[in-house]
C-alpha cells in the first residue's frame, strides 16, 4: 500500500474515531450504562472462551507428552 493509501486510512480512522467519541458524549446516561454493561458481558465471554481454549491446549499437550513418553519408553525397551 502507498502513502497516499495509508494516509487516507488513518484519516478515516481518525474521522471514526472523533464520531465515536462525539455520539458517545451526546448519549443519554442510560445508552451509556447499556454500553457499558454490553461492553462487560463481551469481555466477560472473552475471558472465559480464552479460559476454555487453554483448557483445551493444556489438555492436548499432556496427551501429547504423555505419548511422546510412551514412545520414547516403547524405544528404549
């Protein structure tokens, strides 16, 4: 991508930005507590899909080092 490309997608999330900021500071303090609430409940999914993931990655790498080893055991006898 040139410059003129990456200079006109920084403008636009500038633009985006200033938007966001100003829609937010125009909202009601109840649109503001819903999203602040939403925003919560997401990060809260977040971290448990992430805590599941590792869950997962823990439990697939004990099966593979437990098989490794009993490679490693069929090898050496």
């Amino acid at each position: 991508m040139n410059n003129k490309g990456k200079g006109i997608l920084a403008l636009l999330g500038v633009a985006a930005g200033a938007f966001a900021f100003w829609k937010y500071k125009t909202m009601t303090p109840e649109e503001k507590q819903r999203l602040k609430d939403k925003a919560t409940e997401t990060g809260s999914r977040i971290k448990e899909r992430a805590g599941e993931v590792q869950d997962t990655i823990s439990e697939k790498y004990d099966q593979l080092k437990n098989s490794a080893k009993k490679e490693v055991d069929n090898i050496t006898n």
